[in-house]
C-alpha cells in the first residue's frame, strides 16, 4: 500500500515523542529519589547539626536525642578501605595477566571468570562468606567477613576495568617500553600501567563506590552493632547501608530519620565519586 | 520542467567552520551520467550528501545555495522525498548486516509502501536485483545473510538496494574504489544499462580520470571546491581548457 | 639451563617466550587462580549446606509449597522453596517487561535525539542511576512507591477484578506489582546502557545508508534497532538474572508472605528476599540454614544460565550476521 509522507511524517512525530516520553520517564525515579534522601536527609541531619551526625552513636529510640551514624560511618571506612585495598592488590595482577596475554587461553579464561564472576548476585558471596568465616573459622558475625565478602564483590569489576583501561594503551606505547629492554615486570608496572592509569583509577572509584554502597554482602556477615565503635575485625561491627536497612524497618521515627540521614551521607559519596572519576575520562562504564 | 534532472546552483558548503565547496554550478540532463571527477579529499563525497540533504545530518554543515531536482528546489521538499528520489550509493559497500539479501533489497519500498502485494514486492526486488546484476548470483539464496556475499557482491547489493526505491537520479560516491576489477566492470555496465534502459539519472564521483571518460557523457572537474572546467565528456577529455584538467588526466594531481 | 616440566608447560601459553615471560606469568597466575577458587568455593559452599535439607527432602524442597518452621522438632520441620521460586521468577518478569520499553527508549533518546551539549550532563544522570545503591532505591520503594502504588492496585482490583492479575484486593502497598515495578526502576539504566554501547557502534555509513533510502528518522531507528537486536535480549537477560538475585530492594517492598498466586495485587516472596528475611531467625531450627542456601543453588543456577545463555546468543548472531568466524 502505498505509504502517504504526511501519514509517514506523524508517525514519526508521535513515535520519536513516545521514545522521548518514555526516556524521561525512566530518568524521573531517581530525580524524585534524589529529592527525596536530600529532602528527608537535611531535615534528620538538620536536627542535631551535621558535626554530630557523623560523630554520635544512634539512639534509634529516642526522640529527644537520635543521635548519629558515627560508628556505622566509621564502619563503612574500615570495611570499605580494607576491600579496595585487598582487591586492588589482586585485581591489578589478574587485569594484566589478562592484558599481557591476550590471545591466549589462560587470558581468556581468567577474564570469563571475571566476568561471570561480575553478574554474580552479591547477596550469594554474602552467603558464600558467611559459610566459610562467620561458622567456620571465627564462629561469629565479624567485621573481617564483611570485608572479605566486599573484597570478592568488587574485585572481578575491578579486574574486568583494569583490563580494558591496559588494553587501550597504544601498541606504540608497548613497543617503545619493551625495547627499552627492561624486564618485562618493570616494564609493565613502570610503563604500561602507568599509561593507563586513568581508567585503572576509575576501576578502583566505581569499586569504592560499590564496596560503600553494598548490603547484601553486609547481611550475614558483620552482625549490625553501631552502639559503639567496633573495629576489631573478629568482632561484630556495622556499616551505613545496612543501619539503613535496618533503621528503616524499625518502627520508631527516631530510626526512620536516622536511615534517612544515612541515605544522604551515602548518596553524596556515591555522587562525590562519581563525579571524580567522570573528571578523569568521559565515559565512565559502571557494568 | 527545464529537461534537467538535477541543477546544482551556487553551491557553498562548510563544514565545522572549514569552506569545503565554494560556489559549485552544474546540470546534469536526463537519463544521462555525470562524472564528477577531482583529486582526493576536493569536496567531491561532500557535494553528494549535499545534493540528498545527507548533510543535513550533521550539525557542524552549512550549506548554500540551491539544488533543483526537475526544477523543484530541495529545500522545498521533505528530506525523506529528497533523499528518495535522489538516492546514493557509497563508497564501501554497507548493506544492513541483520537483514537478508532480499530484506536488503525490500527495504525501501517497504519504507515507501511502493508495493500492493507480496508479488509486487517480489518483482521490484528481482528488478533492482537484476538492474543489479547480481540476481544470477543470488536468486538462490535471497535468505541469506549479506554477510555470505563478496565485497563487489555487497556493493551491488547496496546498488540493487538503492534502485529498489525507484530514484530518479543516483549519486555514486566512487562505487568502484574498493572493489575488485571484474566486480568494478560489472557495476559500470550495470550504470550504463540503467541510463539507457530505465531513463535514470547518474551522478558518478571518481578521483580516477580513465574511469570518469569511461562511464560518463558529461564531465565536471572539481578542484578546491570550485568547478574547474565542465563539458561533454569527449571535449573534455580530447581538449581540456583548463592546464589543471590536463595536468589531472595526466595524473600528476 | 635446562627445561623443567614446569618451565615446559608455561611455555605452551601464547606469548611466553622467555624465562623472563615465565617468571612474569608465574608472578601473574595467584590471581587469576584466587578468581577460580572463589568460584569454586561459593559453588562447594552452596552444595555443601544445601545437603542436609536435600538428604531429607530431595528435590520437594524445590517443588513444595510448604514451609514449616518447628523449634525443638526437627522431624515436623519442612522447607519447600517454590512459592520462592516462582516470586523470583514472577517479579523478574514483570521487571524486564517493563523495562524492556523503558531501556531502549533511554538508549536511543541518548545516542540518536540528544543534542551534544545535553548528552554529557544526561549520560551522568544514567550513570548516576546504575551506581545508586539498592538500598537507597529500596528506601524509596518502601517510603514512596508502596504508599502510591497501593491506591492505584485497588483500583485495578475493584474495577479489574476478572483479570487474574488483579484478583486480589491489596492488603497494603507492599505486592509483587510494587517490587516488579522498584526492579523495573533499577534496571533500566543497567539494561539501557547495554544497549547503547551496542547501538553507539553502529557504524556511520550503515546510519548514512539508512537515511538515503529516504527513511524518516523513526525509520531509520527502527532499522538500527534490528541491527543490536542481540544487545537488546542480551541486556534485558542480564537485567532479568540481576533482578532475580536482587535482595534489599525487593525484601522492602514484596511484604514476605509465602504464596503462589497469578494475582500482582497481592504479596509475595522472592528466594533472595525469603533469606534476607529469615536468615537471621535460621539457627533457631535444625533445616532451615540449609533450605536458605537451597534457595541460594537456584539463584546461583538461574543466573548462571541466563548469563550462559545471553553470550551464547550474542556469539552465535555475530556468527551468523557479523560473518565472524567461529
């Protein structure tokens, strides 16, 4: 049938609305969701003055005094820390052996199990962790399986980013370290990676941002104690987002606006280091 | 109606601030081929995605002037008309990867509705195939994937699939420059008959001066983004006015 | 120097050529070997405490709808996953359903109908959205999305009521509906992003092709979209497999009640929110630990094989279209 331009031109008016409408629809939950912890946060943070909020110890019961998200804060530092740290150590090496050896199928290999390793859902390493730390070897929730349990989440990503920030330095970069005839361990630690260390360093930033943001690894691991500072790594201790979720499903205001204020601490991390690793490249891939 | 398929006017076009024509006249009579021919990077494919409003595409283009189709200018039409009835070919053969080699083909009068009936759309296709030449070599294997074809067969499908939509004038942008001799024979001869046979209008750019004389009836001889010398392509090529021509067709441009 | 055995098998690897590349590769394998064994071990650890339950129920505990916590009595106890199962499987599907318009609008409003100037500030907000953490989008589906949802599901299940996914008047906000939606919301970005790398690779002179055909700019996406297809089922499957294994979001928002019912109005449960749930109750009883990382085997198995089967898919398109050699 033949197709009038008129009819064909509305058409592609309303369809290319439609896609338009349907975009910003799908963008609209985070902008509410932004406005809302900004909203909520302020107020709760508002009530006790920021200083303390980030200091003091909740009170989740009292009204008069809620109290802070100090040693949850100090918990997710200590957690988070200890897994960037760890997972940088490992995940570097496995980037470059999967970098250096490209073609081959020990490359290939470690990067599938990296990737697989990616979709994995974290509540199941949470578990996974559980199993080994927390009933096994220490017998208890301990902040030490909760930083592991980060450790093995954000470690593949890491791996799977590194490598392809070291792929993408130029082949005529390789060459001229290579002839210089260093071994190839300097070679690539002090020329190579050094040349993508851009992409790297937002590897470890999206990692940071993942190991400050994750709960489900948290839930069978660390316990949840946020009356004091626990640091002790074979001891129970606490972290933001899982005061979050705990404090949320208490039925007190006090623990509501706690989580609320929480949410807030949380998310201006989450966008700080956004932010900083979209300063260092354009595109920043979060997969 | 002027008895020129196409007229280009005045034609002015810079690209991210960087003057690529720079006042660009010609017209091609019907049913005849045009040789537009230069040395590299001279403004020749620029002039092409001018003529079907393909510029229009890109936000960095400014483009002046006026281009007739049939005495209708195309800054009157829709882009969708223009570019339908002016269509192109491009220089590395692009048909879509997902689709079959009939898909490929049926795409655009699928797009235009120009058939009733599945027959109908059978013939246009075994048409353009055929306008083609390429329907020998396919007629067994229209499911297929383009990707089982050769380069030169990729190229005259991407021809096949630009006649499917029945142009009245095609701008080739140097359809044979990646493309192996007898593949490159094929689709000069395919041009030939199509001029001949269908009345069609062919625009033809080339950087090489034998295949110009080759195909064309009229030569425009483009040279940093100006018209240098135009004319029956003979005259042309026998006694060229201009010594940039000569030293073109001698090939030390 | 002589070859040793060792020496011999690192030098069957590609690109190891000296001893020098041995000793680099040697230093390099401790990593690459940590990745497996975290594999293996969360596949040992799964198998390992599935058995007791498995040893006394079999495959019930997969097929079964009961679930019976006893104290004290470990012969009256009794775990079936299925009304679990089909939660995970239910909400996942409502998600990628309504994802799947969701994410390749967002795709193609971003590549194809994004001024540049915009395109820098927007692709921040999507990449904003994909690094939120599930928690804060589980606040937002326990604080807002429940309350507005709940008006919106009784109507439906007073004025719709003879459809069956509408049977049930909602009791609250807390539904499969609520918690298909909040995954629906968390894994656009994701989904979308999958496709606009694919899409964003599109080269130049098929886009041009497209368009010199005379083809509207609805068209011309439309003819685009064919060609990331692939990307397109292979996204929205990673999406499904990351919205079965989604854990605080979900528990939030599902309201927890172990039944099997077509109804979206009414409450449910997923494997991953049961164990959020009631894994810290667990130890009271004698099976119930061992149920919960039963449920965890499925989840590890669903998402394990959409994952295989989503590259699967991808590779053997490349294959067929791309004309890349197996």
């Amino acid at each position: 049938m033949p197709r009038s331009l008129r009819a064909r031109k509305l058409e592609n008016a309303v369809g290319l609305a439609v896609i338009v409408a349907l975009a910003i629809a799908s963008v609209l939950p985070l902008i509410h969701i932004l406005y809302m912890v900004i909203v909520r946060g302020v107020e709760a943070i508002a009530r006790i003055g920021l200083y303390r909020f980030l200091t003091e110890p909740p009170h989740p019961f009292d009204p008069q005094n809620p109290g802070g998200i100090g040693p949850a804060l100090v918990g997710s530092l200590e957690l988070s820390g200890l897994a960037i740290a760890v997972a940088t150590l490992i995940a570097l090496p496995a980037s470059v052996l999967i970098a250096e050896f490209r073609g081959s199928r020990i490359s290939r290999g470690t990067l599938l199990l990296a990737l697989t390793l990616v979709e994995f859902p974290t509540i199941l390493v949470g578990l996974t962790v559980y199993a080994v730390l927390v009933d096994h070897v220490v017998g208890g929730y301990n902040m030490l399986a909760g930083a592991v349990a980060l450790t093995l989440v954000i470690l593949p990503y890491m791996a799977v980013q590194a490598s392809e920030a070291l792929r993408g330095v130029p082949e005529g970069v390789r060459e001229a370290a290579y002839s210089l005839g260093a071994t190839r361990l300097k070679t690539v630690y002090a020329l190579i990676a050094p040349a993508a260390r851009r992409g790297i360093l937002v590897g470890i930033l999206i990692g940071l941002a993942r190991a400050a943001g994750e709960t489900a690894p948290l839930l069978f691991t660390v316990g949840g104690a946020y009356e004091g500072y626990h640091l002790c790594l074979y001891k129970v201790g606490g972290a933001v987002p899982l005061m979050i979720y705990q404090f949320i499903q208490m039925p007190y205001k006090p623990a509501q606006d706690l989580a609320w204020g929480a949410a807030l601490v949380l998310m201006t991390i989450i966008v700080g280091v956004m932010l900083l690793a979209r300063l260092l490249v354009k595109e920043v891939k979060i997969l | 109606m002027t008895g020129y398929a196409l007229e280009v006017r005045d034609l002015r076009v810079t690209l991210s601030g960087k003057r690529i024509l720079n006042g660009v006249s010609f017209r091609c009579p019907e049913a005849t081929v045009t040789a537009v021919m230069g040395p590299s990077g001279t403004g020749k494919s620029t002039m092409l995605r001018a003529i079907n409003r393909l510029l229009d595409l890109n936000p960095e283009a400014m483009v002046e002037g006026d281009i007739l189709i049939h005495g209708r200018s195309v800054w009157e039409m829709e882009p969708y008309e223009v570019r339908r009835r002016a269509t192109m070919v491009f220089q590395d053969p692009n048909p879509f990867p997902h689709m079959s080699i009939y898909d490929n083909v049926a795409v655009g009068p699928r797009l235009h509705g120009l058939a009733r009936s599945k027959q109908e759309l059978d013939e246009i296709v075994r048409w353009a195939l055929e306008r083609a030449m390429l329907w020998d070599e396919v007629k067994d294997r229209l499911r297929d994937p383009p990707s089982k074809l050769s380069g030169g067969q990729r190229q005259r499908l991407s021809l096949a699939r630009a006649l499917a939509v029945k142009p009245e004038i095609l701008l080739l942008d140097e359809p044979t420059a990646n493309v192996d001799p007898v593949n490159a024979v094929k689709i000069e001869e395919a041009i030939r008959s199509l001029v001949r046979e269908e009345g069609i209008t062919v625009v033809f750019v080339t950087h090489m001066p034998s295949q110009a004389v080759r195909v064309s009836d009229y030569l425009v001889f483009l040279y940093g983004g100006r018209v240098v010398e135009q004319g029956p392509s003979r005259e042309v090529a026998l006694n060229p006015s201009n010594p940039l021509t000569e030293k073109f067709f001698r090939g030390e441009l | 120097m002589s070859e040793g055995p060792l020496s011999r098998l690192l030098r069957r690897v590609r690109g190891v050529r000296s001893r020098d590349d041995e000793r680099f590769l040697l230093l390099h394998l401790p990593a690459s070997l940590t990745l497996l064994l975290v594999i293996l071990a969360m596949l040992g650890v799964f198998i390992a405490y599935s058995i007791p339950v498995m040893s006394r129920e079999g495959f019930h505990v997969f097929t079964d709808t009961t679930w019976r916590a006893v104290e004290g009595d470990p012969q009256a106890e009794w775990y079936g996953l299925l009304p679990a199962i089909y939660g995970s499987v239910y909400t996942s599907l409502i998600a990628v359903l309504i994802a799947a318009p969701l994410s390749v609008s967002l795709a193609v409003a971003l590549e194809e109908l994004t001024p540049r100037r915009l395109r820098g500030s927007l692709s921040l907000l999507t990449d904003l959205m994909a690094a939120t953490p599930t928690i804060i989008y589980g606040l937002w589906g326990l604080a807002f999305l429940a309350p507005h949802m709940y008006p919106i599901l009784s109507w439906l299940s007073s004025h719709a009521s003879w459809i069956p996914l509408f049977s049930k008047h909602p009791s609250s906000g807390y539904t499969i509906a609520t918690a298909g939606v909040l995954l629906a919301v968390m894994s656009t970005p994701f989904a979308a992003a999958v496709i606009r790398e694919a899409y964003s690779m599109i080269p130049l002179s098929i886009r041009e092709a497209a368009y010199s055909l005379g083809a509207t700019r609805l068209e011309v996406i439309r003819i685009l979209l064919g060609m990331v297809k692939p990307s397109i089922v292979a996204g929205l499957a990673l999406a499904f497999a990351r919205a079965v294994g989604e854990t605080v979001a979900v528990s939030l928002v599902i309201g927890n009640s172990m039944t099997i019912t077509p109804s979206v109005t009414d409450s449910g449960v997923t494997v991953s929110s049961l164990i959020a749930s009631q894994f810290g109750n667990a130890g009271f009883y004698h099976y119930m630990t061992s149920a919960l990382f039963a449920g965890g085997l499925v989840i590890f198995a669903i998402g394990l094989a959409v994952n295989v089967a989503a590259v699967w898919y991808m590779k053997k398109w490349e294959e067929k279209v791309m004309g890349v050699a197996p």
